[in-house]
C-alpha cells in the first residue's frame, strides 16, 4: 500500500551477520530469530506492512540494553525498541533490518516518591501494570490512551487519550528519562525537581522521539492522587456544533473536566449494536469529572447548565462506578464497534488536531466528506483537546477501495493543517504520517533532521521513523 | 568576580568591524553604538560583569530579525536578543561582543483566539503589558516571574514564578514559537493544536534555549480565564518542617492552589520592617485559590483543615482585593526588604529547586549554613515547586565576603544536587550557572552541546551562554 511512506535506507548485510551470533553468544535463549517472533515484533496493529527485524534481544536490565546498543553501533547496525506493539504508524517496523529491542522483561517499578507524587519505571511496564502496582499509595498514573500501552512506548510517542484535557498529555507527566544513546552511553536528561531551567529541554526532545534518539532504559512520571469521588455521565446535542459549543464553554470556564469525549452520530450507532444500548442517535458528549463528592457534585451541575445553554438534553450524571463503567466501556470499544459496523472488513484510525474553535467545522466538513464518497466512518473526538479519530472501515483487498481510504486520508489531514491543526495528535508520525510532517512544519523538518544527524551519525537509531534521514520528505 | 563562569570565544573584529557600517546603513538611527546604550544591554541585574555588546539594533518586525541574522551569520558575528534585561545570570551579556537585538519596539499583539484560550504576541511585550491588552477579553496569562519581565525573555530562560503550582511553567504554556535560525531562515516550531506527536517537540527545545539556538519572532501562548474569584490568606507555623508538610498535604489531596509561598523568619522580619506589618515572626505560608465563590470557599477551608493538622495557627483568608494585594506586596517586595537589611550592601538571588519532599531539609540545612558562617541571607520558596530562592545581602568591596557568599552558593547548590534537585528552577544557566550544569546533568550535557554545534555551527547565536561551546564545561 502506498499510503505507508515505508522508506528506510540499505540493509548493512555484512553488520547485521556480524551481530547475529554474537547477540546469541552473549544472550543465549533470550535472543531470537525465529520468523514467528520476528513477526510479532514489526507487528504495526495498521495497513502498513511489516518489515521483520532480523532478531529480537529480550533485554533485562539497562546494562544490556547499552550492551546491546554498543554492539549495535560498533556494526553500524539499527536496534529497534519494542514495547507492546500497539503503535499505529508503524513505530516497530525494521525498514532497514536490524534488531528488536523487546523491553517485556523490563517492567520493575524502580522508585516509588509518595510524597512527591513521582515514581521511577523501567520502560516495558504497562500503564495498567503500572497503576495496579501503585494502587496502595493513593496515587495512580493517569494518562489513558486506550490500549495498554507500555510506558517507554507511550513515552516515544508523546501519547494522550481521553483524559488529556485535564492530565496533559506524555510531554506534560514526563519527569525525566534515562536513555542509551547512539555511543552506547546512559544519559539521564534532568533530576527530580518539578521544574528546572538546566540548560536544553531534552526530556522533552526524548518524549515523542519515537526512539530515533535513544533506547529509553527509565522513565521517571508524574502521578496524581487518585480521585475521592469520580462522576460522570453523558448528553446528547441536536447538532456537532451545539455540542462542540459546549465543550468551549466548559474548558473557558475552567471547569477542570476529566474527559469530554466527542461522539458522532453513526459511532453512537455503533455503539448501540455493539455494546447492546439505547442512546439517542445524535452527536454526544461523554464526560468524567475527578475530585470529591462536593466538587463533583459542583462540576456536573456547572457543565449541566452550559450543556442545557448549548441546546443539549438533560444532562444526568452518576457517581455510581458501574453504571460510569458500562459508558465507558463503549466508548473504550469504538474501535471494534467500528470494525462490527461491517465484519471481514478491516478498520483504521487517523488522528488529527485542530485549534478547538475549529473542531466542530472540521468534523462537519470530514462528515460531509464521508457522506460524499459513500465511506464507512464513525469519528470520536478528545473534543477538549481539539482531538479527533475517523474509524475507517473499509475492504483491504479491494484496491479500488484502499485507493478512495488514501485519497480521504490525504484529504482529511490537508483540512486539519488549512485549520492551523496537526496531522497527528497522540499516535505519532512513525511510518505512516511521514508524507504530512513537511506541510504541517516545512522547513522545521530540517532542524529535526539535523539533530537526528548529530545525535545518530550512523542512523541506527530506529532508521526510517519521522523522517527517512536518507532521503528528502 | 570568580562566581561567574563567563567564557566566551575570541572576537571576530574583523566581521564586527564590517558589520557596524552596514547595520548603520540599513537601520540609521534604529541602530546604536553609543557606551551608554550598550552597556545599558549588557546590564546582569547581579554580581556577574558588564559585557557589552558592540552594537544595539531596535528591530520592528520579523523580516528585520532575518535581516540582522542573516548578515551577522554570513560576517560570523553574535547576535544576543535583549528584552527588558531583567535576566538574572547574564544571559544579556556579550562576551565575543556582536549586535544586542532589542525587542522593545516589537510588541504586538498578533492574535488573540478567545475560544481556543491562546494569543501569539511578538517577543517584546510584556506580561504586564499582555495582561493589560488581554483585559477585556476576561483572559490572562498567568506566568508571573515577579519581574515585569518580556515574554521573549521568559520563554528563553524557561521562567515561572509564584503561580507555577497551579499554571505550570513557560514550558507548559507555549504553544508555538517562530524563530529565526543560524541560517537566518525563519522556522515554526508547531501548529496551533493544543497537542501534537508530529516529530520532536522543537517547541520545549526553544523554550530555556536562551537564543542559543534561534532568535525568537513570535510567540504562541497559552491564556486562561481570568478567575471570578481570587481569595488568599497567610498562616504560620511552628517550624519550617510543618509548613512544607502542609504543602505537601495540599498538593497530594489535589486542592488545586494558585500560590503557595513559604518565607522563612529572617524574611518576615525583613518584610514587616519593610512594609510596615506585624506579621508574628516565624515560618509562614502565604497561599491564594483562584475560582468561584463557592470553590475558592472550598479550598480554602481543606487547606485550612490541612495547616491546623501541621501545626499551623489560624488560617484567615479573605477575598477582598485590598488585603490580598497589601500581604502580596510583601511578599512580592523580598528583594527590596532583604537589600534594605543593611543599606549600602549589594543583594543576589540564588534558585536551587528539589523535591518537595526534601524541601524542608534542604531550606533547615541551609538556613543553619547560613547561621554558621554569619550571611545575612533570608529565604523565600516557591513551596509547591520545590523551588526556593536565598537573597544573600553582602559586600561586595569586601573580596572576603564576596568569597564566602561564593564557597556559599557553592554550598547550597552542592545540597540541592545532593538532593535530586537542580541548580536553576527557573532563572537559567546563563553564565552565572555554568559552573553547576556538568555535576547535574553529566554527559547529558554533551549531547546539549552536539544539538548547538548542529543548529549553530559557527556559535552566533548567543555564545558563551549555557555552556561555553568552545571549552569543555
């Protein structure tokens, strides 16, 4: 499929020999070649074709992952960190061969700063590990993309999800970082104080560098208390627009929601069929505040008033866990409920942002545009942040089909940058979004490239992500 | 004076020496090499010495920046961008000599997006002045470093303030920079989305960069509704251990407060003689909570709760503007109060920021320092943060005492490092910090100065800041 910019440079045929028998001498059963492994870890959850690794290490401890960067790099050969494998744009791919930097043994919890509301992981735990780890303490970590993504992915992504609007995203919970550079060093990009003006941000150069920068080998994070009370409850709009509205009036008021979750009219069909409920067919906002029961009880009635000012329904809220939890669940399911609107056929997410004042026009027009080509497409929306997926459904075997997906897509993100949007909005550009990166920033695309060159001379560095350094984009 | 660390490389007197004549041509008056005016953009606000620049161009638009770069890049000469000179670590100095950009005629409001929360500005203006444009919208911008400080200079130095607890930093609230590069090609940073994973976060590496890697054109910010009500109070404690355990207890249960500042005995003494107050002289807490009248009542009364449970007295807060705005005053007048301890001395502020939990015994450590050695040295801390500042009030004709107000600030910030904390929350390295950088950051420093050597490969762009690029540090 051409919409995949898969672009790598050459295999290093000689380099890659090289280190094959000299990982296994020094990894034994925990290096692996087998074709299934191999597989499994250029598994890109996406249209876009894997491109298998020539081995996968499973490392143990940051000793060895620099030992294995160190080899790497003395071979000039590319190492590729593998968390759970739930990247979308095809992070983990091997465009150039190389090997698989598997981080599922590496998942202790270093430190835990209760009073600090900070904790120290290593790179392959998963956010649900995480906070079940961290349950005792009253403290939980709250950035929720969908998936149980590993930490250092979510980290290499600058990922968010639902409740970014009142959490931020990776780039705001994000402490620190250690990390094995292209020498084969350890660095640790800043210490635990809140805040500090040392010198370069690189915390924040590595969170969202999707590993072209350096193997992660910790990850320091924020955390918060968990909520006393959490409520929530949805509300339907006759109109995006009414309900788009309503999510501007609620984030100028400070009103310090949770999640305000956009939507759609044929998701909320979706919905329905697969999750078995009755919501009313039309534009919905699903919305979660955190605290205790009187500011609760404060923030839902604030957002009650907005919602009825905005020409929604009545607006009925729960502190109930299980009735929050079955909401909640659908919106969680949109994917499969997506991909149940038409079995056999294949789904996929985009992920654009734009300015909130332009979300409900941009989800209009993409409405329309749907409408138009006669595709397959619920959307949600993290409307607080401007935010939106299109579920694509669509028939993967049929050119003619997968060429009219292409065409929306390229469509879709042209809207969202015309809209002083971002063609991607948590997933990362990885493979897929390569092709956009120069519209949305032009000539910033050369700075990255020429700190990638700085940083990772011999581009062993997961090769062929964000940009291809060996050819123009 | 030793304390500074101000290397710089060689002048380039022949570039400098043909781009006086051409700068004069093309900006006629707008340009000065009067002693006056360039020592004036060469003034620290400290101890660290005047070096001025050779030249002061009062750019008025983007395309002049571009013009003075570009011609400073092709003739290989500095450029330092200058904003109000309220810089605390001589980042404004000009230790090769070059051409101090001056901001003060690029002020403009670009846009303001009301329903997006955010405005672009030009690097000139003012927080002050920005909130005063902003009024009517019923925004503002809530960094407050003190200081009536440019926004330029504020997103260079990465500065906060006294609200940082609740706002966050200059690296939480921009949204997008334009900058123009060693190149002299004007590149920018994001689009306008409130999120985006679309390749390195170019935007935080801008943000603390000190114009090191480009001279800022326009910057994107984040604004938030201006709160209905803002209440405030102080209350003291028994020892400086109980009053951050307070802090710690508000941040952890979540209450959501604007300031919480802790100032030490020594400066309540300096303030009641200083602004006429009765405070009782011990460790005390001056917080504030912006909201409604309903929520502002409700975090008043947990921390309330919270401070009685530490130890605290009364806690009175009111919401009436006059008496917030006398307390705040005080509080905002430390500097003053502190130099007015013993008229005639000079005054410095240190910035040493740790973890919270370790901000008792980093502030109790230091204080019994100071008392050891007979500094005359009051304390105030940006107590959510960790972040806390010593005005040492010294003499400095007397070159012992300058010595040990040094092998001091040698001292505490040894501790705070000791402590995981960093040597600079918020004012920057500078020239004053460079000592500390390497024994906070290790070889991270290095790849710091690979991205400088990659963006600016001439070192044009303010040299000798952060690290000298042409010794080892």
């Amino acid at each position: 499929m051409a919409l995949a910019d898969i672009r790598g440079g050459a295999r290093n045929e000689e380099g890659i020999a090289a280190a094959l028998p000299r990982l296994a001498g020094r990894f034994g059963a925990r290096f692996q070649t087998g074709e299934a492994i191999r597989a499994q870890h250029a598994h890109t959850t996406t249209y876009i074709p894997a491109q298998l690794p020539d081995g996968v290490v499973f490392v143990e401890n940051a000793e060895e992952v620099k030992a294995v960067v160190s080899l790497c790099a003395e071979l000039k050969v590319p190492v590729i960190p593998f968390g759970t494998g739930s990247s979308l744009e095809g992070q983990v791919n091997a465009p150039n061969g190389g090997i698989s930097i598997d981080f599922s043994n590496m998942k202790r919890v270093l430190e835990v700063n209760a009073e600090d509301l900070d904790c120290t992981v290593e790179p392959g735990i998963t956010r649900e590990e995480l906070n079940v780890y961290l349950r005792d303490t009253g403290l939980f970590f709250p950035i929720d993309p969908g998936a149980n993504a590993s930490i250092g992915g979510m980290t290499s992504t600058r990922a968010s999800g639902t409740n970014a609007v009142r959490y931020g995203t990776m780039k705001d919970n994000v402490l620190a970082v250690t990390a094995v550079t292209a020498t084969g060093e350890e660095i640790r990009t800043a210490r635990r104080a809140r805040k500090s003006s040392a010198g370069y941000d690189l915390t924040r150069l590595f969170v969202g560098a999707e590993g072209t920068l350096g193997v992660l080998t910790s990850i320091t994070l924020r955390l918060q208390g968990i909520p006393a009370v959490i409520a929530g409850g949805i509300c339907g709009f006759p109109t995006l627009k009414d309900a788009c509205n309503a999510v501007i009036m609620t984030i100028q008021l400070g009103i310090p929601v949770a999640r305000i979750e956009l939507v759609n009219t044929l998701q909320i069909k979706a919905c329905n069929a697969y999750s078995g409920l009755t919501l009313p067919e039309q534009p919905t906002l699903f919305v979660e505040f955190h605290g205790n029961e009187e500011s609760v009880r404060l923030q839902s009635e604030e957002f009650g008033a907005i919602a009825a000012e905005c020409g929604g329904g009545a607006f009925q809220w729960s502190s109930d866990a299980e009735e929050r939890a079955k909401l909640w669940k659908a919106r969680h399911n949109v994917y499969w409920s997506a991909k149940a609107l038409r079995p056999g056929w294949e789904a996929i997410a985009t992920d654009v942002c734009v300015p909130i004042s332009r979300l409900a026009d941009c989800v209009a027009e993409t409405e329309v545009d749907i409408e138009e080509h006669g595709l397959l497409a619920p959307i949600v929306g993290h409307a607080g942040d401007g935010n939106f997926h299109v579920s694509l459904v669509f028939d993967d075997k049929d050119p003619a089909h997968v060429a009219e997906v292409e065409a929306f897509v390229g469509r879709l993100n042209a809207r969202a940058l015309a809209m002083d949007g971002t063609c991607t909005g948590e997933h990362g550009i990885g493979q897929g979004k390569q092709g956009f990166l120069p519209g949305e920033l032009g000539g910033t695309v050369q700075l990255m490239r020429q700190i990638k060159q700085a940083l990772d001379p011999d581009n062993i560095l997961n090769p062929g992500k964000i940009f291809s350094t060996l050819s123009g984009n």
